[in-house]
C-alpha cells in the first residue's frame, strides 16, 4: 500500500466525518469548542459563512452529519450535532455588527434570482457580499420558501426564518416579495447578467384512484395543505385522518392534524416502517404524539358515501429482493384492508413545476421534465441561467439547496467574470499543532463517556393544544456544555512523522481503540487484516506512513480514533503530534488556482 | 506518561477471546512511567500474552519488588491479585504464595536492579528451588529511579547519559539462571512484541521456574549512542536462535514450515512450541549448549534473543517436596488437625 498523503485536502477532511458528510461543509467540531467556551457569536458567525441558515438548520435541518459522526461507531448515539447548532443560535447576542456589509460601490453586475428559498437566498448573499446588485423574485408574502410554507411552526416558528432572512436582506438584496414571475422570457428580457433559479419543487404528488375525483374535498396533497395550514387558511381537520406516505413531509402532516382536531390519526406506508423516508428522530416525534404507523399497506381506492370520504382500501403486501438486492413490493395474496376515516393527506412525494419556463428560449429539460444541467457547475443549456436547490436535481433538503447555493454563486461569480467554470477554486487548508507543553494541547483531550443529552420538549397536553407552539424547548447551558463534551474533535488530527520515531511500540499501547500497527507493507486488504485490530470499515482509510528504521510501515485506522491524544502525550520523540486542520471550502470570489 | 485516564469507548469490531474479553479488560491503571519506557511495552505484551491464553485474570497472582519495572504490575491485569513487595525479595514473597496455592498463576515481575543487585540472591534461589513461575526481568541497565546509574547488567565499556564509562563487568541473569536450573530460558526485546508476546505466553504455561530476561530501553537514561541498551543497538545486535508460536491443544495447526527447520516441544500442560529455528545449528534443549552459546555470542558484542532453553518434562518445586495438592487456606480442620488417634499411630511409628 502507498503511503498517505495527508497533504491533499481531502484525507483529513474524510477524517473529520461531521464536516465532510455535510453538504455545505460545516465546520462542526470547531463550532462545538466554541459553544463550549461560550462564544455563541463566533460559533453562529462560523455556521452562517457555511449554511446560512444556522438557526432554521439547527431546528430542522436533515442532519446528515450525525450518522456519520465518529461517536457513533464508539458509542451507542452520535452527538447531537444538529442540536448544538440551535445553541449557537438561541444564545448568541446580537450579531448584526459582526456580519459582512455588502460593498457600497457596486461591481455593475445584475443577479436575478426566482424563489426566496434556502438555494435563493444563499446564492443572493454570496454575492451580494463581492459586489453583486441582486434581486430575488418571490410570490409568497415574505421570504423563506418551503422552510416558510412547507415545515410546521411548532417546529419552526417564523420569527428564525424572519431574523435569517433579515440577514440576507440586510446585505442589500433588493427582496421582492409578491412577485409571481410568470415568463422566463420577459424575465431575461430585462438584461441581468445571471438568473438564478430556486425555485423548489413546488408541486405534491396526487394519487389518481377511484374514488379521488368524488371524495376531492376531503383529499388534499400534504405540501398544499401544509401552506394553507402555514399560512392560516386551514385551521381545523375531521377527527379521523389518515396520511399516506412515509417521507418526512407525511410526518409533518401527520403532527399538524393531531393539533388541528385530528384525534385519531394513522400513518399508512407503502414500505417497511425502517425503510422509510422520514428521519428516525421524525418518526420518533410522530409516534410519541399517538400516531401510529401502519407498514406494508398500498392504497387501492378512496371510499366514499356519496362523496363523502368514509375511508381507505389498502392492499397488503410485502417486500422482496432479487439477487441485486432490488427490492420490489409484491402484494400477500391476503384480503385487502379497509380502513374508515373523514379525511386524507397525500405525502406521496414532490414534483418539480417548471410551465413558467418557455421551451424554446435555450433552456432544455430532459425527459423527466428536469432542466439538463452541469451537477457540477448548476448552469443551464442557456448560459446565464443557473439551478440550484430543489429546483435543480430533483427534490433533496435545506441544507442541500444551500450547499446548491454555494455552488451556483461561484459558477455565476466565474461566469460574470470572464472566467472557465471548470476552474473552480479550492478550499483554503490550514494544519497546526495544538502542542502547549507536556501533556497540553489547546483543545481538551478528554474523552467524555456520557450519553447523548435529550432535548427537553413542551408536554404533549400543551404541544398538542397550539399548532404555533414551539414543541422542542432546545438545550439549555447546562446540557449544551455537556453535550458539547461529546465531540471528539475529529478535525485535531494525528499527525505522524516518520524520522521521528524510535519504534518504541509506546503509541501502540496506549492507543485505546488500538488503531495504530507498526508491520511490515502489504497491499491493502491484506494489510486491513492483520492489524492490531482488524479494519473492517472499508468506507474509513488507513493512514499509512513509511520511513521508519526497521523498514516497517506504521498503519493507522482511521476508522475508530477518539482524538484522544493519547499516542501524542506517549511518545517520546514528538513523532505524533496533534495539529488541528481547518478546511475553509470556497464560496463565491475566491481566487480560482492559476494553471 | 499521562494524566488521562485511557477512554472506555471501544469499537464493536474489537477482538475478543474466548472468555468474552477484550484486551482492554486486561489492562490495569495508567501507566505513569516516562513516555516510550520499554516496559510499558513488556506491560501490553503482558495484557497480549493473557487475552490470547484466555486466562481468567483472577487466576493469576502478580508480584514484584522495587523499581520502575516493579511499579509495572500496577499497569497491566487490574483484576488480578498483586502484591508489591520489598526490594529484591519479590522471590521468597512469590515462593512462600506458591507454596500456600499451587492454583494461581505466578507472574513475577522485576528489573535488573530489583533481581541483579539487591536480590540476587532471592533470584537464585527462586531459581535453584524450581518454583513454578514467569519470572520477568526488565532490564534496561540503569537505575532509572535515581537517575541513570549503572546496573549490575551494564555492559563492561557501555557509557552513561553524562558520559562516564561502566568499568564493572555484567550479570548475565540469563546465563545465570541456565547455570541455576530453570527449566525456561528467553531472552527478547520490549521493541518486539512479536518475539516477546510468544515467549511470555510458553513461559506462562510452563511448569517449572521461566525465567525471561527482556532487554527494555530506559527511555529517559539509557537510550544514547554509546550505550548498548538503546532501541537502536539493541535492534542492530540482536541475534534470535528462533522465533516461537505457542499452540494451545484446542488450535488448529496451520503453519507449515521445510523440514529441519521447525521444532515441535509439548509442555506439560499440552501446549506445544513451535520453534522456527533462525540458527539452524541452535539446540534449545541442550542447557550446557546454550550457556556456552550465550558466552561465545556476547563476547561477539550480540544480543542473543529467543527461547533460550526448554525442559518439556520438567518437575517444579511441589513435586521435589511432595506438597498437598490443595491450596493450604482450603484445607480444613479435620484434615490438619486428624486428632488423638492420628497422634498417636503417628507416636507409635516412631518408636
């Protein structure tokens, strides 16, 4: 096996996995010693360079950082990383001195952008900052989006989304709110130099079934119901709902109607209950408010009684998998089963609405209905118009549009300058020791052994009276400080150096997950199986580093390291050392690589 | 060393032995000698030795005497039973817990120091009386406690951390302890656990006194040029006779080695070495040949390393003085105290 090159951005960014499973490239653990040391500023600052939304985020975001936490695959939860990022925004102070100010001489350049979504405003506010006159269209009342229309107020109640709009706003993006636009064309017709497009995936999935057309008024599509509920134009359901469908939608749907008047609500899934869309945590909420969740069933038909809705047939049936490990869902062969209820939610999945955009103006959809993009660049057939969110590659999550976002600013910035949007410019990398003396390093070492704090939340008899309630309380200090103890500070890497060591094994003893082998070279999946303890995680990399006297190489798995240190504080010659390594991924204006 | 205590978390991947352990539970405190001691190694060969032999750690009894070596057992098998005695007198401690319970394992655990100087006549005896136990020596060649001063197995000629030449000439425990009657002779090097982890585990399921004398760089006082205790002259001149695996009877035996090459020993208690000779003309069952072999070698400047010398049928002290086979503490009333009857039958034969 070739040694590791730990100089490329990449290996130690794989190594911090909060960071590197986040679309946007948070830097978490950075973030987390900051709440720890109660600078709720500087932890805010840092989240909103990367995501914009830190306090949206931090109550809804998907989390794709937390299974992917080292924690997890050391102890039994990851931390609560999500969780800790609402911290930094409950208790910040206020920030407004310390954002960015949008230049005042202006670089004359023209930013459309349709949709005041997540993908929207983050594209407005990376530019904005480099000079930018940006203007986003929106129809609805104020900005916001889906993270407006779509998600529940008791989970996200609209003074977050008003005050991370504001932000936005605040950096001279001119918001025009109550603007339908109707015509890609007469929009471009107004020379702006790039028109961005976020404008989601406005459209719910219908179920075309018998019994659909005469039961209509008591059949709505989830996304649609959710606005009117959002918006105060439904503000009661019948007593008995049924919500069809698994993804996390179907659960905010299904939450709503228990607040609405909704006393007996029942989930109904095509799949499996574990194979379902919805985030764990999600189905979690939904079963703890006395919803249940029916597995296995596909909808047949909507009975009715003259066109009142008296319930639904479900065909049963279950899964099987062919030697590809497809599955596909073949029904039992048992009775069909029919379940009573006075009204139905579709959340049977989003589609994209593209009837605004004219066919023949040079932007190309593909037979999807997608627009035909470069997943790289985001930029459409028509050069000035870019993608993102949503809106772009199909139907994903908040932080996703604003990973999206970032991307599609960069592209427009290249674009408006002239420049090859292939060269993109990379990230800023930085690895310092943390070395204070003996057995000091300038982050705690100290591994915690304490469980995942819970979150407290409001009792189910208040939660379910008031549908504007905020349900999770969030942390307090307390147990912020505590859970902030968790991290393992992934990105302080182990750094070895080769000439250093004398091969005293002293590392190799202390270590506590016994991660690190000194052995002779062989190839990889050979070597993965005779280390101290074999490395059986594929997806996480050997470090591998040769030049030692023996002629051995050393092997580290990186697979279950704590960052504790310990291999650092035991070696006598310096040989480890850890060196904190910060990884700051481009965003609009910085310098592309000269080639 | 470290203020840490080491993190409890371990991944669910982690290797574990027959009794359900993990290496981790064979383990004891923190250590606190100086970071890159060699006997912290010896110390986690220790651990590796026990886990692989799936030994109950409350079969096993640790003893030591004095010095940065003797501190060790409170670093490895934190359930096990210990007792850090005077200096130098580890053996008579150890001698006198084997005679009172022949069940326990003794691991005895000492430096040159502890063994050569003060109790070196403690070790002889230990030794001479075939106690059954491991007896490890970790021996770096200095005093590292007091700050570096030579040891009674300094070499002749070898120059302390301020310069000063040793004129004294060296114990050879080893050669000593081949010359004394154990039944079990290794020598290896705390930088090579590989060597080292084999040797302890055969030492371990020995019957008879082992003795194991480990070369273990002192980090902080003897690890210069100059000296020949360093992690660097140690690996330079080091000549092993053999490399050793130890089978335990429920193993599958996999190896196959050219003929000549291997020598098979089965111990006493069924456990079978494997020695993969690297000197072909090496005879580790000839003792007269191996102190003669260890003389010739070190007055070559090398470090003799591997199983040294194996008695496969050896006998250890309870069986030379016809002892009890129970443990003395589980030997009832009626049984020590058999009553008028037993008296006098015993009175009447001496008549």
């Amino acid at each position: 096996m070739k040694p590791t090159d730990i100089s490329a951005p990449d290996y130690l960014h794989k190594v911090v996995d909060c960071q590197w499973a986040c679309p946007a490239h948070t830097p978490v653990p950075e973030y987390i010693r900051q709440i720890a040391a109660g600078d709720f500023a500087a932890a805010y600052l840092l989240n909103w360079r990367s995501n914009v939304f830190p306090g949206i985020l931090g109550r809804v975001c998907d989390r794709p950082c937390e299974p992917a936490c080292r924690r997890g695959r050391v102890d039994k939860e990851p931390v609560a990383i999500c969780r800790l990022k609402r911290v930094a925004a409950d208790f910040k102070e206020d920030i407004h001195e310390l954002l960015p100010k949008a230049p005042t001489v202006k670089n004359g350049k023209r930013i459309a952008c349709v949709g005041a979504g997540p993908a929207s405003l983050t594209v407005a506010r990376d530019l904005a900052v480099q000079g930018y006159s940006v203007t986003v269209f929106d129809s609805g009342q104020s900005a916001g989006g889906m993270m407006r229309s779509q998600i529940p107020k008791f989970r996200l109640p609209d003074s977050v989304i008003d005050e991370e709009c504001g932000y936005v706003a605040g950096l001279d993006v001119e918001l025009r709110q109550n603007e339908w636009i109707g015509s890609l064309r007469e929009l471009l017709a107004g020379n702006w130099d790039a028109v961005f497009v976020g404008t989601g995936a406005p459209r719910g999935r219908d179920a075309d079934l018998p019994g659909r057309k005469e039961a209509a008024a008591h059949i709505h599509v989830g996304i649609d119901w959710l606005a009117n509920v959002a918006f105060g134009h439904v503000t009661k359901i019948a007593r008995r709902v049924i919500v069809l469908g698994g993804g996390n939608t179907a659960m905010d749907c299904c939450r709503s109607a228990r607040r609405l008047g909704g006393e007996d609500v029942h989930v109904v899934v095509r799949s499996g209950f574990d194979e379902m869309k919805a985030s764990p945590w999600e189905k979690e909420d939904a079963i703890h408010e006395g919803i249940p969740i029916h597995n296995y069933l596909v909808q047949k038909a909507f009975t009715h009684d003259n066109g009142r809705l008296t319930g639904v047939l479900f065909e049963k049936v279950q899964a099987e998998y062919d030697a590809a490990g497809r599955r596909s869902l073949v029904p039992t062969g048992e009775p069909d089963v029919h379940r009573e209820c006075d009204e139905v939610l579709l959340a049977i999945g989003q589609e994209n609405a593209f009837t605004w955009i004219e066919r023949d103006i040079g932007v190309e959809f593909d037979r999807h209905g997608m627009p035909v993009l470069d997943a790289k660049t985001l930029q459409s057939t028509l050069p000035r118009v870019f993608f993102g969110g949503d809106a772009a590659l199909g139907p994903k999550n908040i932080i996703t549009a604003v990973a999206q976002g970032h991307e599609a600013a960069i592209s427009i910035d290249l674009f408006c300058r002239n420049e090859p949007l292939t060269q993109r410019p990379g990230p800023l990398v930085n690895l310092v020791s943390q070395k204070m003396g003996i057995h000091e390093w300038s982050y705690d070492n100290h591994v915690s052994e304490e469980a995942r704090r819970k979150v407290p939340v409001k009792t189910l008899e208040e939660a379910l009276k008031d549908i504007k309630l905020e349900f999770e309380l969030g942390y307090d200090l307390k147990l912020a400080c505590g859970e902030t103890e968790r991290c393992l500070n992934c990105d302080v890497a182990t750094v070895f150096t080769p000439k250093l060591c004398i091969e005293c094994d002293a590392c190799v003893d202390i270590c506590p997950t016994e991660c690190i082998t000194f052995t002779a070279n062989g190839e990889e999946d050979e070597l993965r199986g005779r280390l101290k303890a074999p490395a059986k995680n594929r997806e996480q990399a050997l470090y591998l580093a040769e030049g030692l006297k023996t002629g051995r190489v050393m092997v580290k798995d990186e697979n279950v390291c704590l960052h504790c240190g310990m291999c650092a504080e035991r070696c006598p010659t310096g040989a480890w050392d850890m060196q904190k390594f910060t990884i700051d991924v481009a965003q609009a204006g910085a310098e592309a690589p000269r080639s | 060393m470290t203020y840490l205590a080491k993190p409890k978390l371990l991944s669910a991947d982690a290797p574990r032995n027959a009794l359900g352990y993990t290496r981790r539970d064979y383990e004891g405190a923190i250590s606190t000698l100086c970071a890159g001691c060699g006997h912290d190694s010896i110390s986690a060969a220790i651990v590796q030795a026990c886990f692989d032999l799936d030994i109950e750690p409350h079969k096993v009894a640790k003893l030591s005497g004095i010095g940065c070596s003797s501190k060790t057992p409170d670093y490895f098998l934190g359930n096990s039973h210990g007792f850090n005695s005077v200096h130098g007198r580890m053996p008579s401690v150890l001698t006198g817990a084997a005679l009172a319970n022949r069940n326990l394992i003794y691991l005895g655990v000492s430096g040159d120091g502890d063994s050569a100087s003060i109790g070196i006549g403690q070790f002889a005896h230990a030794m001479r009386r075939g106690v059954n136990m491991t007896y490890i020596v970790e021996n770096n060649g200095v005093y590292g406690l007091t700050k570096g001063q030579f040891s009674a197995t300094a070499d002749k000629g070898s120059k302390s951390k301020k310069g000063v030449l040793n004129s004294d000439s060296p114990i050879d425990l080893a050669a000593l302890a081949l010359q004394l009657g154990a039944t079990y002779v290794a020598r290896s090097f705390s930088g090579d656990k590989e060597q080292l982890v084999p040797l302890i585990k055969g030492a371990l399921c020995h019957n008879g006194p082992a003795l194991i004398d480990v070369l273990s760089p002192c980090v902080t006082f003897n690890n210069h040029s100059g000296s020949t205790r360093s992690y660097d002259y140690v690996r330079q001149h080091n000549e092993a006779v053999n490399r050793v695996e130890v089978i335990l009877p429920r193993d599958p035996i996999e190896a196959s080695y050219p003929p000549g090459s291997l020598r098979r020993i089965v111990q006493h208690d069924g456990s079978i070495l494997h020695l993969r000779k690297l000197d072909i003309d090496y005879d580790p069952s000839d003792r007269i040949g191996a102190i003669n072999h260890l003389q010739e070698r070190q007055a070559l400047g090398e470090i003799v390393t591997g199983l040294l010398y194996v008695d496969s049928s050896a006998q250890d002290m309870h069986s030379h003085l016809n002892t009890v086979e129970k443990p003395l503490n589980q030997l009832g009333d009626a049984y020590l105290c058999p009553g008028s009857k037993a008296l006098h039958a015993l009175n009447d034969a001496l008549m």
